[in-house]
C-alpha cells in the first residue's frame, strides 16, 4: 500500500515536473540536484521507474 503511494507521488511529481519543463524550461530536478549531475540521472530513473509501476499497478487494478 504504501509503495503505491510512493510511486503515485513521484509519478505526480515528475508530471509536474515536465509541466514545468514545457511550459517555462525549468526543470525542477536538476534545479533541485543540479550540483551533482550523477544524482539528476538517478532521481529521474526513480521517477520515471515510479510512474510506469504507479500506472502498471493502477490500470490492472
């Protein structure tokens, strides 16, 4: 249950994330991160790893 809900939030939040990027090119992660350009790499993948598991376990639902 719990991971169901993680994964909606980061499926949310990269949603919101690329709302951002189209609409103004602000990308929040690597405003976020962009110190560490390894570390943007690796929170994109979760996220995105997120929201295909989020939709997966939603739409089966």
């Amino acid at each position: 249950m719990a991971l169901k809900r993680i994964a909606l939030f980061l499926g949310l939040l990269g949603g919101i994330n690329w709302a951002l990027v189209g609409a103004f090119k602000f990308d929040l992660v690597t405003f976020a991160f962009g110190f560490m350009p390894l570390l943007v790499s690796i929170v994109q993948i979760v996220i995105g790893v997120a929201a295909a598991y989020a939709l997966f376990v939603y739409m089966v639902k």
